[in-house]
C-alpha cells in the first residue's frame, strides 16, 4: 500500500511550480453521463418521511461518520454509519464526512447531503492529498452525480457550518452524537452561541436528551423492515450459504495447512468481499475447545479431525445489510457419539425458539422457549445442580454457566440492529411481521470445566438462523445450510466427495 503523506511530515513531498503545472494538463475530459439511481434510494426516502413526521419543525443532523485511523498514515476501509445509510441509501464506503441535513419547511423537511466532492485536477488535492485525492483514493463524485445517484440534493461540504447555523436561534437542532464527534461538538457550539434565560446546564441536559430522542427513533424505525431490506437480507443469507458450503469444501485442506481457523476465516472473507462490500462482523472460526469461547473471533487455531468447527459469519451486501449464520460442523465430516449429543440438544432448543417466533409475542419469549429445552437436557444429564425449574426461576440461572448469551437479537444493516430502541420496544416488544431476528441457542462445555461429563467438555455447539416474521408465522431465511445432524453429515460428505456407509 502506498503510505499517506499528509500525517508524516517527515516524509512530505515538496512539488514544484513546473510539476504543479504539468500535472493538471493532459487528462481526458470525464464523462458527464449521470450514474443510475440506487435501488435503495426509494425506499430511503419514504424513511427520511417517517423521520421528518417525528420531528417536525425541527432541524435534524445524520453524519456518516468519518475516516479512523488504523495505523500512522493509514486508514481503516470506511463504513458509514448505519442510520445514515439507511436514510441515504449509499452503502460500501460512501461517504465519509458527508452529512445528512433535514431541515424544516412547512410542509416537513428538505434533504441535503453534504460531502466533500471530487476536485479538479489542476487542484492541490487531486495529486497531494493522500486521503481524498484522485491519484490515491481513486475518483470521487460530482455533486451532481451523487444526487442522482441517492436521490438527494447535493452541497459542499464547505456550506455545511452555515448551514447548520442558519436560523439557530428558532429552530431546534438534533444531531445523531456517535456518529461523528466534530459533527457533534460543531452543533453543540451553536448551541452554546444562542441566548438561553434557562440555566445553561439544563439547556444542555435538554439538547442531550433530544439528541437521545433522535437515536432511538432512528434505531426503532429499523426494528420492521420494508420489502426491499427483506429482500437483501435473503440475498445475504443465501450467498452466506453459498460461502458455508466453500468452508467445507476446504476443510481437509485446513487440517493440512495448520492454522487452519485462519484459512477457513479466508475462505468465507474472499466470498464476502467477491460478492457483496465484506464480512458483516468479524467471522468466529472456533475448532475444539475455542468453540467454548464466545466471541473467538482470533482464529489462530489448529483444526483436529476429531474436534468441531463452530463457524459464526455472514456476509455484508453492497447495502450494507447482513446475514448472521452458525453453523457446527464435525471437520471429520461425522459427528462422533458424544458431539450429536450436544449437538442434537441444541437443534431441539433452536427449533422451540423458531417455532416460538410468531406474531404477537413478545422477543423474550423465543428465549424462554429455547432455554427451557436447555434447562431440561442439562438435568436430565445430571449437571445442573438445581431442577430445570430451579433454575429457569428469576433467582435461579444456572444454565446460563453453559450458555450466557441470549438466543435472539434484530438483524439488518447492523448484525446487532436497532440497538439503540427503547427495551419495551425491544426486548420487551411484540413480534410484528416484517421484523428479522436470530435464533442462536448454543451449549458450551469448556475443557476444563469439571462439572460437567467428561465425554462433552471441549464441545461447543451453536447453531443459528435467520429468522422473518410473517403474518402467519415465521420464514427461515438461512434454511438453505442444513441443520439436523444426519442432514449435516449428507451436506458436508456431497461436498468433500465422501462416501456414505
């Protein structure tokens, strides 16, 4: 990678007058055709209504975050923020430091979005600035262009402070805070510039809590998806499904290779960044005992024959929406007696949590159905030291030593979506068709915990789906990666050529 040169100073370019005349002369003229509108961007708008009847009057301020360094003069690939995505349409890496304004008119708001566009290329920045620049980055768009693009009128990033002022003293003013912290601090400072009678601090308070008010409502906006998320969210599914099955296929040679968590982690991440803009959150490629670990996301690890992969990844779109898929798989190909013991304990208590995701209940009930199962296969094993009811009680909870985590959360252009909403919106809200969820129970015996048999400590088992509410029920969007044990083995022995006995 070429390093940047505008945060080492040490290393700085100097440029001549004769270069800086050369440099900008002999470029073909670009084309002026107009990039197609995204299919996002319909859907986008008929958002930005909903959040412009929320608030109205109001003046209203979504960044998409901008540029993190990963390290010295380098920066991470850019994601914008997801609000700011799902209002604008724009996904991969568009646009960082742009900003979405809403301001009011008197029959709701009009859009702008504010970016920094491409520069021309008699321009310092077209040759020099080694973070926007067109010879570093690649081409940035026109104003124009973007605006066809999203759908949204376009201004300079150069406006935005004026922008924001204009009319400060009359118009109340959010602002999504962690999306962008000098976009924060900018609309704290008019803030602080306008006359208050009230204490300052109570001001404060109140432009906090606004800006609270914003964040939630942009988060619960995103709890039922429209029929475009859905069928992005299928799309993710299926080609997640697609990269499963290359995992498998290159399973003997991960054992071969050594480190085989890392191959697998690459095998999944080619086909991520192949077919849609990456991973949707770091893949989990535990083998053995790793898979006791929650978030094992190192992946450093040998692969045994003899042990499981449990394998948690999805792939990210170009719009930003994601899958989010475990899978448990014997890397022999065959579970031995004890792995399909666990194994099949978990499958019972993932197809409770499925067949308890309906409409009209309520989130938490998916959890208390599948952790019932749990609770009931971890005493009959003898290793709750209290009866399932015991500790399904509000002040028991020892099954959760084997599986802490809860079995469901949102899914859509976060992994781990709308997790801003308010807790009776979430946790404690009714199911609605059009809502997305996981349903990921799991059992994890770590190696070297003794109260547990020891033909299942190392093991680890979690198997999760993709899960639409319907107005009948559910849909298991994910249900294209089989799921019994047998259905396993057959799956994965089709695609490693072995042969059945």
């Amino acid at each position: 990678m070429s390093e940047r040169q505008v945060e080492s100073p040490s290393r700085q370019s100097t440029f001549s007058d004769a270069f800086r005349a050369f440099i900008g002369t002999g470029w073909a003229p670009t084309t002026s055709d107009l990039p197609a509108r995204l299919p996002a961007a319909g859907p986008a708008e008929q958002r930005r209504r909903a959040v412009s009847a929320a608030f109205p009057g109001e003046r209203l301020v979504v960044p998409a975050g901008g540029l993190k360094v990963r390290s010295n003069d380098t920066d991470y690939r850019f994601r914008p923020n997801s609000a700011f995505a799902h209002l604008t349409g724009l996904g991969t890496d568009r646009e960082p430091e742009a900003v979405l304004v809403l301001d009011p008119t008197d029959t709701g708001h009009d859009a702008t979005l504010y970016f920094k566009p491409r520069a021309p290329r008699d321009s310092e920045e077209f040759f020099a600035d080694t973070r926007y620049g067109e010879l570093w980055v690649g081409r940035r768009p026109t104003l124009d262009e973007l605006a066809e693009l999203c759908g949204i009128r376009c201004a300079s990033i150069d406006d935005l402070d004026n922008d924001l002022a204009k009319n400060a003293d009359t118009t109340t003013i959010r602002v999504l805070r962690v999306a962008d912290p000098a976009i924060t601090a900018k609309v704290d400072e008019i803030r602080a510039e306008q006359p208050e009678e009230a204490d300052r601090a109570e001001v404060l308070d109140q432009d906090q809590t606004r800006d609270h008010d914003l964040a939630v409502m942009l988060a619960e906006l995103r709890l039922v998806k429209d029929a475009f998320e859905i069928e992005q969210l299928r799309e993710a599914c299926v080609r997640s499904a697609e990269a499963f099955e290359a995992v498998v296929a290159q399973l003997p040679e991960a054992v071969r290779r050594g480190r085989g968590e890392r191959w697998i982690e690459g095998v999944f991440g080619l086909h991520a960044r192949h077919v849609g803009n990456a991973v949707g959150y770091d893949t989990i490629a535990a083998s053995g005992d790793h898979a006791c670990t929650l978030h094992w996301i190192r992946n450093d690890g040998d692969l045994d024959a003899d042990d499981l992969l449990l394998m948690d990844a999805g792939i990210e779109l170009d719009t930003l929406y994601t899958a989010d898929i475990t899978r448990t798989m014997p890397i022999s190909g065959r579970f031995s007696d004890a792995q399909r013991e666990v194994y099949e304990a978990v499958l019972e208590a993932q197809e409770a949590g499925i067949a308890a995701a309906r409409p009209g209940v309520t989130f938490s009930d998916v959890h208390k159905a599948a952790v019932a199962v749990l609770a009931r296969r971890l005493e009959e094993w003898g290793i709750l030291p209290v009866t399932a009811e015991e500790s399904l009680a509000d002040d028991g909870g020892q099954h959760r030593r084997w599986m802490v985590h809860g079995t469901s959360h949102h899914l859509g252009i976060d992994v781990h979506d709308c997790a801003q909403a308010r807790k009776e919106a979430y946790k404690e809200g009714e199911l609605r068709p059009g809502m997305i969820m996981t349903v990921e129970p799991g059992l994890y015996f770590a190696a070297d915990d003794e109260l547990v048999p020891e033909r299942f400590r190392g093991i680890g088992v979690r198997i999760e789906d993709d899960i639409l509410i319907t107005d009948s029920g559910n849909e298991n969007l994910s249900a294209q990666l089989p799921r019994s044990s047998h259905d396993v083995e057959s799956w994965m022995a089709r695609i490693m050529g072995h042969i059945e006995h």
